[in-house]
C-alpha cells in the first residue's frame, strides 16, 4: 500500500488541511493519508499547543467520514521533540508492506535540507510537495525522488483560526463541522 504521510501540529485542523490532504490524494498514486498528530514541532515552540489527545481526537472527527484518511498518534510514545527521520524509520519497520512518501508544503522545501537527515529522506521516502503561498524556490525542485501537484493555495491559518475563538468569532466553515463541535463542548483555546 502506499501511504502519504502529513505530519502536522492540527491546532486545530482546518479545512486547508482536508483540501490539500484530499489534492494530494487525487493527484499522486496513493491509496490513503495518514495525519500524523505532531506532540512537538521541533522548530516551532507554540505556547498555544493543546493537548495531543485534543489534537488527535479533532483530527480524528475531522476526517471519519473518509475511509481513506486515517490519523495516528505514533508520535506521541516516541522522544520529545519528535524528528521526522525517526517516525519514518518506525512506521517503514513496524508497516514492511506499505511505501511512505511525506507530503510537505513548499514553503518547508526551502528549508528541508535543515531538518534532521533530510537527504536519507528524500531517498529512502521521497516527497509530495503541494503548493503554498510565498514559497521560496529550492535546489531540491528537479530531485528526481520529489513530486510537485497542483493544489488549490491554501492560506487558512491555524493561529487566525484560535483567535477568531478567543474573540467569539465564528469558525464555520475554517474547521469542519465535527472539530468544530468539539473545540467548543470542550472550550479549547478560549
């Protein structure tokens, strides 16, 4: 099977995510996505991170009602900060059957060649990279082992998503419906 990995914070997952997730699904050869809830970006330090489990279980709400979505919570026993090359490396050891490829935007694809053995994942993994608004252009844009889809430019923002709560504004329509929900039963980020 080969499996798209799209590792993120989702604090908390919005529709940008779905759309790019649902582009890529379309347009590449994959069978599903996996949303790997990330407990600690190691570049970003976010003061604002709800609980993983939160996290998780908004994604999962999110995304029930497509069988070829998934979310997994595979980061959340490993060491803090959690690296991308060690997620890999477990998931291609404990799944030998699947094929992993990790999707990025291409405002990270500038600065992949600082995350921690990008160039083992590039090789070993590959990467799908989806567009983002102000990109930077990359050397690694003619790597053979990296495909570019078009996708719509997605430029929803979490952070704008958890003010909007703070100041009572509405969030339909940024956050599906079933997250939606469950940030305000639970009063997260109020």
């Amino acid at each position: 099977m080969n499996v798209g990995l799209y590792f993120g914070s989702f604090n908390p997952i919005h529709i940008g995510h779905l759309i790019i997730a649902q582009s890529v699904l379309e347009a590449s050869q994959l069978d599903e996505i996996w949303f790997i809830v990330s407990p600690q970006n190691p570049l970003k330090l976010n003061k604002t991170l709800l609980h993983e489990f939160d996290r998780y279980d908004m994604v999962r709400l999110a995304i029930e009602d497509n069988d070829r979505f998934k979310v997994s919570d595979i980061e959340f026993n490993m060491p803090k900060p959690s690296y991308t090359i060690d997620t890999l490396t477990y998931l291609k050891e404990r799944h030998t059957k699947h094929q992993f490829k990790l999707i990025i935007g291409g405002d990270n694809l500038s600065i992949f060649p600082k995350w921690k053995n990008s160039q083992k994942i590039i090789e070993e993994f590959g990467l799908i990279v989806y567009p983002r608004p102000g990109s930077d252009t990359s050397k690694l844009e003619r790597h053979p082992n990296i495909q570019f889809i078009d996708a719509p430019l997605m430029d929803i923002s979490a952070t704008f998503i958890r003010k909007c709560i703070k100041s009572n504004l509405s969030i339909r329509y940024l956050v599906p419906e079933k997250a939606a929900d469950f940030i305000y039963t639970r009063k997260l980020y109020s």
